[in-house]
C-alpha cells in the first residue's frame, strides 16, 4: 500500500495596489519552489502525494481525496487564528496531519498570549503591552528602548528597523503605524540587548533540540537597527547576495547551551508544540535566554542560500533536505500509530 499524502500550503505572490494591502502581507506563504521540493522529499521516501492549496476550496477536495495523512505547511488565509484553520478542517474530516495542534497554533500567533502562557509556567520572556490605539498610557514597568511588533503575524512581517523605539514620539508613531497598517492591535516589548539564537525542535515526547542557530546581527549593514527586521530576512539577505548572518551551530559556553536547550524544550511542551517547532530567543542584559516568538509552522525553505533557519539547523545536524521532511513526517505517523505505512524509512533520520 501507498501511502497517501496531501500536502497543504499557501502560494506567495505578489501584493497588487489595487488590494490596498501592506508589501510584506503575503510574505508568510511559501514560493512554489519550496512546496515542489517538499512533494518531492515525500515522493523520494515512497508517497503518493497531492498538493493542496489552502484556499476556500481545500475543504471539498480534502474530504473528496480523504489522504492518510497531510503534510501541512499552510499559514492560512485571513483572521487571527489563520493558522488553525487547516488543522480545524482535518481535525473535523478526521484526517491526519503533521504539526500542531489548533490551539497551539493559535496561541502561538498571538504573541501576547504566548508570553502569558510562557509567563504561568516559569519561562522567561519579555515584559510587554499590547496597544488597540496609540494614545494608550505606556505602562510603568517599560522602560525604553522598547520594540514595536504586530501583534499576530510572523516571518518579521510588520517589524521594520524603525521598530526599534527609544522614546515616546517614536513609539507612538510605529504603534500608529502598526495599528494601521496591519488592522490589528501593536504588543510593545521590553528590548533584549544581548544575543539573538533560534532553536529548531523535531520530536513529541522527547523532542530532539537541533544545533542552536545564532544571527549575528553585527553583520547587518551598519545604520540598521540590531534586530531581525523585515529589512534583514527579506530585503538586505537574499539568495543572490546573502549576508552571512547565520552562525550554525552558535559559537557558546556549554551552560548558556544547556539553558537554552532546557527552555526550548519547556516551551515545547508547555504550548503542546508537536513534530516540528522553532523558537526564538534573546538574551536580556542580565545574559539570561527569553523566549521572545515560538514559531509552530517554521519556514522549510530548501535553498541553503534562502537562510532558513529550521533546514540550516537540520543541515548542522546532518540531514539531508529529504532526510528532514521524512523525519517530520514520520513523527506525525508515529503519534497516530500509522508508521507501519510508510516506505521511506531509511530517510527517518531522528526514528
């Protein structure tokens, strides 16, 4: 028996004037390019495979192709929950998928909710503010410099180098800027001073925390703000002039190694976080890792040169591309007993 997978996915594309809507809106979704290369990685480990885009027909022809299984990458199309929103259809289809859960994807993309649930269990991560207008009294325990981000979008969508705030004018301009822009509310963040690592995780119950990635910020072009900006993923480091602002695995002490693999962990388990996760950390000036974005639905790009963050950690560990999409898959099958249908196993690399 062939196993049967969907693969699920939103197609990048151009932002046209006539929409009105900001540069960076479809800057979550994936190029063509990298959704070929996962259907391919799966055909290789022996699966028929179906692409689906995850639009307002995915429904009909998910429950009309009813797979084994979906490789699910998609990031959803609209609202704040978007990201839920394939898993949703599975779950009520009752069709496998891989990744996490509704809830924690939604959890996940608030970024003031995931700071209260990380907050509950002990984990460190920066005070904060969420802002609904930009008149709103700053609290007392912010002090500036502070940075300014939408409060529920990823891939730096919304976060600019003029993100980093460090008075008043500045803050209430970018919040305005943020609110309007975005429709949705700015999260004001306390501002970490010090490194800036990302930890890629494969795994359920003993998930395997991948070599630690630093960005080195130091390498961005000197009059940018030292964070990870829209301008510096997207705009200065592209695969035609890449900046070498990855460090794989991070140049650190064994102790800060160990805490931040044990926070990762943590922050795995504790949002329910399944298969596959990245996390993103900074240290504050004390030198103390706080979990600043933790990232259910991490990029897969597969052109080393794209600077993806979960393949260049995997690429340190030693997989090879197919190697990592197979691995990911074979965690979903293992949750849900179905790992006897899948052929591929020499490309399990994490069994």
């Amino acid at each position: 028996m062939t196993l049967k997978v969907g693969l699920t996915y939103n197609l990048r594309r151009e932002v046209k004037a006539s929409e009105g809507l900001p540069e960076d809106f479809y800057i979550e979704f994936d190029e063509e390019s990298t959704v070929n290369a996962i259907a391919s990685a799966l055909r290789r480990g022996g699966c028929r495979v179906t692409k689906i885009e995850a639009d307002e027909r995915a429904y009909y022809r998910l429950r009309r192709l009813k797979p084994d299984i979906v490789f699910n990458i998609a990031e959803g199309l609209r609202g704040e929950s978007r990201e839920s929103h394939v898993p949703v259809i599975l779950e009520m289809l009752g069709i496998p998928y891989t990744g996490s859960g509704p809830a924690t994807l939604a959890i996940c993309l608030d970024k003031a909710l995931t700071h209260v649930v990380l907050s509950a269990h002990g984990i460190p991560s920066p005070k904060f503010q969420v802002f609904r207008r930009a008149d709103e009294e700053l609290n007392g325990n912010l002090d500036f410099p502070l940075i300014v981000k939408p409060l529920a979008e990823g891939s730096s969508k919304g976060i600019r180098s003029s993100s980093l705030v460090r008075d008043e004018n500045s803050l209430r301009r970018q919040v305005s800027w943020v609110i309007k822009t975005y429709n949705q509310p700015a999260i004001v963040e306390e501002f970490m001073p010090g490194r800036e690592f990302t930890v890629g995780l494969i795994g359920n119950e003993e998930p395997v925390v991948l070599p630690i990635v630093e960005i080195e910020l130091d390498k961005l072009p000197s009059q940018a703000s030292p964070i990870y900006s829209y301008e510096a993923k997207w705009i200065w480091d592209t695969p035609e002039k890449p900046l070498e602002i990855f460090r794989c695995p991070a140049s650190i002490p064994k102790n800060l190694e160990d805490e931040i693999k044990e926070i990762a962990i943590k922050t795995f388990r504790v949002l329910n976080c399944r298969d596959l996760c990245r996390i993103d950390m900074r240290l504050d000036r004390d030198g103390i890792p706080r979990v600043l974005e933790v990232n259910p639905l991490p990029g897969l790009i597969p052109d080393p040169k794209s600077h993806s963050c979960l393949p260049e950690a995997a690429r340190a560990a030693g997989f090879t591309y197919d190697e990592l999409i197979c691995t990911i898959l074979w965690q979903a099958l293992k949750r849900y007993g179905l790992q006897h249908l899948f052929k591929g196993r020499n490309l399990v690399k994490i069994p």
